[in-house]
C-alpha cells in the first residue's frame, strides 16, 4: 500500500470497538454510502517493524485513526484494505 491508494476498512477494523460507528454493518443500518479514503502519507515506524499509514477519508465524519476519534492519527496495514474497481 502505498500514497494515492483508495482504501476501506478491513474485516478486522469493522470488529475493533473503536472504529464501530464507522463499520460496514452500522453505515448500512443508517443508510450511508461505503465509507472510502485516500491513503496520503505511509511511513514505517521507528518503534515498531509496521507500517502506518494516514488517511484522508470522502465522508467529512471518518475517523482520525484506528482509535476512532480520540487518540493516534494512524492506521495500521490490517486495518486497511483497498477498494475494488468493480
């Protein structure tokens, strides 16, 4: 994954009790279109052997990281997956 890639949450990320306002399941409860970002900055970090990546998401009220809006302003590679073309 790499600047420029358009992304979705993963499977795992839907199940994290952080990000769940933002899972597939609730968007579709309340009738709200996929959730969809631009990955902007990926950089390995310096404390740990992951990656983390940012993301810029369409919807103005996406989260700010992987602890939803409180905390960190990173994802890490499975919390992300990237969208299909179909």
């Amino acid at each position: 994954m790499k600047a420029g890639d358009l992304v979705t949450l993963s499977a795992y990320a839907n199940k994290l009790d952080a990000l769940h306002q933002w899972s597939e399941y609730y968007r579709q409860v309340i009738k709200k279109p996929a959730l969809v970002g631009l990955v902007i900055k990926a950089a390995k970090s310096s404390w740990s052997p992951k990656w983390m990546y940012e993301v810029r998401w369409m919807d103005n009220d996406g989260p700010k990281g992987r602890d939803g809006r409180y905390g960190g302003t990173h994802f890490n590679r499975t919390d992300l997956k990237f969208v299909s073309r179909g």
